[in-house]
C-alpha cells in the first residue's frame, strides 16, 4: 500500500523554524517529483515548493529565500525546512508524490503548522 507519512509540523513562533518531513512507502521513489502544498482556511491551495526526480526545485514567490524542499532517495523521505517563519505561513501542509512518466499522484494526510505573532 502506498503511504506518505508526514511529521514535524506544530507551533513556533514569529521568526522560528520548523522542519517538515515524509516518508514514503509503496512506491519507487526515485522515479516520483515531490512536492508541498499548503491551504489555510478562506484560502485557496497553493504550491509551496516541488523537488523533481532530477533534484529541479521550485518555491513559492513568498516562500522563496525562507524555505528549502529537499529528498533523500535511500531513505524515501522528502524534507521542507522552513526559517524565518510568519503567521501568513500558517496552514495545513500536505505531501505530494507524482510519477515523473505516468502521472500517478498520491497526497498525504496533512500535518498543521501554527505561526503564532
């Protein structure tokens, strides 16, 4: 069964820092681009950052210089480092996995980061 598991999400402070992960499971990860999206309540979803089967990343024009996505292949896990944190930041984050030839595409559950100011 496929799985992404996420952790690492919670409450910080303005300016803190808080690191993402997610491990996957029932699929050849090397051969899916990786991703993190958020949405906060009123908002629209949005694409956070994606990490391609090449190592390509993109960011989020307002994320971009605080966050950094990254993946380790051996262990199936893709990261999401987030400094210099604000409230707008605030929002329910999901893992994304989408084969890079075939399109399938699985979510995670969601893991809540909190930016209180």
């Amino acid at each position: 069964q496929v799985q992404l598991v996420e952790s690492g999400g919670g409450l910080v402070q303005a300016g803190g820092s808080l690191r993402l992960s997610c491990a996957a499971s029932g699929i050849a990860f090397s051969l899916f681009d990786m991703g993190w999206y958020r949405q906060a309540p009123g908002k629209q979803r949005e694409s956070v950052a994606t990490i391609s089967t090449g190592g390509t990343t993109d960011y989020a024009d307002s994320v971009k210089g605080r966050f950094t996505i990254s993946r380790d292949n051996a262990e199936s896990t893709v990261y999401l480092q987030m400094n210099s944190l604000k409230p707008e930041d605030t929002a329910a984050y999901y893992c994304t996995a989408k084969h890079r030839i075939f399109k399938f595409e699985y979510w995670g559950q969601g893991t809540q980061v909190t930016v209180s100011s």
